[in-house]
C-alpha cells in the first residue's frame, strides 16, 4: 500500500497545519475576510 506522503512528509505537513491554524485564529474578522477571499479565487477553497 502506498502513502501519498512519506513518514516526514506528513510530520511536516501536520507541522506546518499546526502552525497555520494557530495563525489564522489570531486574526481579526476583516484579516479572515481577506485570507477567505485570496483563497477561494486562487480555488484552494471551493464551497
């Protein structure tokens, strides 16, 4: 069975998650709007 990420590959990537989120709740609602706004038309969120 094949992982789509190797072991340290998903360290880093759980990491860098970690490190996102504690980010982003530290940001105001205008900060979210934005951040909200960038990421949907770059498509990394599609509602």
């Amino acid at each position: 069975m094949s992982s789509r990420f190797t072991q340290s590959e998903e360290g880093r990537r759980d990491e860098l998650i970690r490190l996102i989120e504690h980010s982003v709740e530290k940001l105001t609602l205008p900060e979210l709007e934005a951040l909200y706004y960038d990421m949907t038309t770059k498509c990394y969120i599609n509602d």
